[in-house]
C-alpha cells in the first residue's frame, strides 16, 4: 500500500515542480507557500504545532498565536517551490537571492585548516546552510534525515549533492562514524539541532526537557573543537535571505555533554524568537 502511495505523492511532487519550473522562482515561491498554507494543516497536526508555540511562547495572545501558524505554513511551502531552484541560488553572481552576514568567520575558518561543527535549525530555506558553507571553499559534510517516499528522496539527494554539499551524510545509525571520517580528514560538520531524536538525551528547551542531538557536543568532547551557529532569515521580498553567520562558540573541555547541549539549545531558542514565524513549528519536540 505505502509504494503506491508514495508513487502518487511522487507524481504530484515532480508535476508541481514541472509547473515551478515555467513560472520561475518569484511565482513558484508564491504559489507553494499558498499551497503549503491551505494543505500544511491537513498533514500535519494543528493541535501540535499550537501546542508547541503555547508551550514555547506560553504569553502569546491567540491572534498572534495565528499569525505565527499562517506565515509557518507559507514559509514550509515556499521552501518545496525554491528547491527547483538551488542552482540559481547557488550560481548567481553576483548573489542577488542570498546575502551574508559574517563571511570572514568562514574565510578564517577555510584558511585554518580546522574542521568545526555548523550548527543551525530548520529556519526558512535552511538548505541554503550547507551550500553556502561549501560555496565559500570550506570542506563540509552535511547531516539529512531521508524522506520516507523513496522516489522523492532519490530526487532530492541528487539535487543536494549537485548543488547544496556533494558530501551528505544519512542520519541513521552509521551516521557518526561517517561524520567522524570526514571530520578526521579535516572536513568540517553542518548539521540541524532542532529536531527531537531518540538517541539524544533530555535538556531543557523553552523550559522543558525536550530529547536533543548530542553529536555537537559529542564532538567538542572528543576533537575540543569550536561550535559555529548560523541563523537564516527570510527577507521581505520572499525570495531573498540573510545568513548569519556567528562568531565559534568556544566551550571548556571539561564541560559536560548536557551542559554543551543545553548551551545549544539556549542560542536555538533566542534564534526562534528572533522571527518564530520563521521557524517550523511541527517538530514534535516535547513528546
């Protein structure tokens, strides 16, 4: 039953993406984000995405509570109609789609031959992270959760590895030894820590335990190398971004796994309430 459905979702996806591809990026991100914001709460759970920003933004009144929900749902969509499109967010020069905002930090980094951990979350186009790591001549290797429908997924991964960060590495239970490769042979690490895994541990996040990756911390344990966060904002004209790129978090060798995490998880949170409506609230981060 599930490859049938799979093939039927697979059909609708590469249709759409045939329709992205005559309108251009400017229409494509429109259309998607109002598909996303009309069948994003179909799929997805309304009760826990307002759960999530109730337990995160406990003092939001419930007009804004909608807001945040609405703009999430166009930003999701948005993200499906500019996939098509990684490779003119990559090529063009000069960049009129992605401004960035610390681009010594990674000229510092490509010229000391130091691997070090990207660290960011699922903020608007979040793919743009790696490319843009890579674009700037640093070696890097970027973590990805597969999607279920295997036709999609094999599209996709084409497409990251052509245009988004040739070196990608499967989140399953061989990830860390292949991260561990490519970090020993001086290749830098971009990874999500937003999402709730089952193999991390339980840190605070928004005053709640929440299970929480500990492979950056993992990795300042083992390496005591430095931890870069990097936030990406969606831009008023919709199809442009900004990516922060911040100054190395430097953590002591004796600091503890949870205490690392939770240091993680703090910058995570000042980032979300930077634009919460910039982040995706349907992670069910709090089971």
């Amino acid at each position: 039953m599930k490859p049938i459905k799979y093939l039927l979702e697979s059909i609708i996806i590469f249709f759409l993406f045939f329709i992205f591809k005559f309108l251009g990026l400017k229409y494509s991100s429109y259309l998607s984000g109002k598909i996303g914001l009309f069948f994003g709460p179909i799929f997805r759970s309304k009760k826990l995405v307002t759960s999530n920003i109730s337990q995160a933004l406990p003092n939001l009144d419930s007009k804004k509570k909608v807001k945040i929900i609405k703009n999430m749902w166009n930003n999701y969509g948005r993200i499906l109609g500019e996939f098509i499109f990684m490779k003119k967010f990559r090529n063009s020069v000069p960049n009129k789609y992605i401004e960035i905002e610390g681009k010594e930090i990674l000229e510092e980094i490509k010229n000391g031959n130091e691997p070090v951990i990207f660290v960011s979350g699922h903020f608007n186009n979040f793919e743009l992270m790696a490319m843009q790591i890579e674009k700037a001549g640093v070696n890097v290797a970027a973590i990805y959760r597969p999607l279920n429908n295997i036709f999609i997924n094999k599209f996709m991964e084409r497409i990251r590895k052509k245009y988004i960060c040739q070196n990608q590495v499967k989140k399953g239970i061989t990830s860390i030894r292949r991260l561990l490769q490519f970090f020993k042979s001086g290749s830098s690490i971009a990874l999500m820590i937003d999402q709730r895994v089952s193999e991390g541990i339980k840190v605070n996040f928004f005053d709640k335990e929440a299970y929480t990756t500990t492979i950056p911390a993992q990795f300042v344990k083992k390496f005591n190398c430095r931890v870069v966060p990097i936030y990406i904002e969606r831009l008023k004209d919709n199809t442009s971004f900004k990516i922060k790129i911040h100054k190395p978090l430097n953590f002591e060798k004796e600091d503890s796994i949870k205490k690392i995490t939770y240091q993680l998880n703090l910058w995570l949170e000042k980032a979300i309430l930077k634009n919460p409506d910039q982040w995706i609230w349907t992670h069910n981060r709090w089971k």
